[in-house]
C-alpha cells in the first residue's frame, strides 16, 4: 500500500513537470511534441483548443481500446496518469518563463518532458497515447521503450510541419532526442548494473562472501585454460554499480591474483531485480 501512494505521487510528479515543459517552453515558442499532445498542440494552434481538454479525451479514447494489452496495475496507474496530466496542463497554461532564446527553451522542453514521462514509466504507468503504443511494442516485440515512443512520436511530429514550419520542426525533433536520451536515463540509467566475470583459485572463499556480506547471488561456470588445459570455476555475478567496490574488496581479501572483467549490463530481469514479466 505504502509503495502504490509513493508510486502515485510519482506519477503526479511526473505530469506536473510534464505539464511544465509543454506550457513553459513547447506552445510559447510554436514547437511540436509527439504522440496524443503533439495532436492536441496542432489543435491548439489551429483552433485554440485546450490542450488539456483535447489530451483527456484522446488519451480516454485509446486508454479504452489499449487496455486489453497492460497489465491491471499498469491501467490504473496510466489512469492516474492521464487525469494528472490533462489537469496540471490546464493549471499551468497560463504560466510563462522569461526566455526567448528558442533553442534553450527547446533544451529545456526535451529535458524536463523526459523527466516528467520517464518518472511515470518508472514506476509502470503510462501516459497513454503513443506511451501505450510503446509499451506494447516493448511487450510483444522487445522494443527498447524509449526509443519505441520516439519512433511513434516523430510520425506525429513530422505530421506538424505544415502548421509550425521547417526550423520548429527541425528544434522538435532535437527536443523530442533529448527527451529519449533524458527519459531512457530516468527508466534504466539511475541504477545501473554491472556483470562481473571472476577467476580465482579462491572462487569458494569469494563465492561464500558474496552470499554473506552482499546478499547476491552467484552463478559457477565451469569451463578451462586454452594452454594450460586445466579446469576452472568461473564466477559470474550481476550487480549494481554502488556495489561493485564492496566486491573488489572482497575479491582483493580473497586472492589479489584473481581476474576480473566487469560489463556494463543494460537490463536485468530476475530474482533480486526487475520482474520480468513487468
């Protein structure tokens, strides 16, 4: 109960700064943005209709024929989701910063709507719209989730060159990559693992330590020396990268002669990390 509020309060986050991007730095400067808003933007230009209002009802609409593919607490939450953002858009539409560098705000549009969304995907909702797309694209195909809601967002964004022109078009595309880059970070990058590969003739005394001080679990090897022909365990061991100095230490205690290869892991599904049917 506790993590689904904390979850939640995320999600508000989220849209708040979401909100934040779109009012603050996307329509004062006539730029695009993907998905359901970047629609709800060119009808604002157009007809000067609400994008909060606009944004409820598409993302309503594709909420209602893109449940079957999330899971029920992936619903709720991208339930929330809709209803924070299509309110604190119509809160924050009337607020403004004092810039009119186009670029810099640009910059600032991508990073603060890769903040926003990425907060929400974190913790397993969604905005809806193309999000829903993106989901379902990382479900049944294996699509890395960022780059999938690029993909779905710049067919949106390109469809906005006739109201915005070239050059808003060209610093969308610019913001909406910052906003991958940034939202890909704030899914996967905050905590990243590393797999550590060990060969040691004290593999027992590591194996053992590890268990005990780090509460990790370790996967034995077996394989042999090219040359040498000799047998050998080799551990092999996923971690976070906070981690990653307590098990040199206990490496270094065990036996200064071990080798070590350390590898940048991009996703971990398991026992002690993400669920993997999330």
């Amino acid at each position: 109960m506790k993590k689904k509020a904390l979850d939640l309060l995320m999600i508000m986050a989220g849209a708040f700064i979401f909100a934040l991007a779109i009012n603050l730095f996307v329509i004062p400067n006539e730029l695009g943005e993907g998905g359901v808003t970047g629609i709800t933007i060119i009808l604002y230009y157009m007809f000067s209709w609400s994008p909060g209002l606009m944004s409820l009802i598409f993302n309503s609409f594709l909420l209602i024929i893109g449940y079957r593919f999330l899971d029920p607490r992936t619903v709720i939450y991208t339930i929330a989701a809709v209803l924070f953002n299509s309110l604190f858009l119509h809160l924050t539409e009337s607020w403004s910063i004092a810039s009119d560098e186009i670029v810099i705000n640009a910059v600032f549009g991508g990073l603060l709507g890769g903040i926003g969304i990425g907060m929400v995907i974190r913790v397993g909702g969604t905005t809806a719209g193309t999000t829903i797309l993106a989901r379902i694209a990382n479900k049944y195909l294996d699509w890395n989730i960022s780059y999938a809601l690029l993909f779905f967002d710049l067919i949106v964004a390109f469809s906005s060159y006739f109201i915005i022109g070239a050059e808003a078009l060209m610093l969308t595309i610019v913001m909406l990559y910052i906003g991958t880059k940034v939202m890909d970070f704030i899914i996967e990058g905050v905590n990243p693992k590393k797999a550590v590969t060990i060969i040691s003739k004290e593999q027992d005394k590591i194996a053992e330590q590890v268990n005990v001080v780090m509460d990790r679990g370790v996967t034995v090897i077996y394989g042999r020396g090219y040359y040498t022909k000799t047998p050998q365990e080799i551990l092999y061991i996923v971690i976070s990268k906070q981690e990653l100095s307590t098990l040199k230490k206990i490496v270094k205690a065990a036996d200064k002669n071990a080798f070590i290869t350390i590898h940048d892991v991009r996703d971990v599904f398991g026992e002690g990390f993400i669920d993997i049917s999330k």
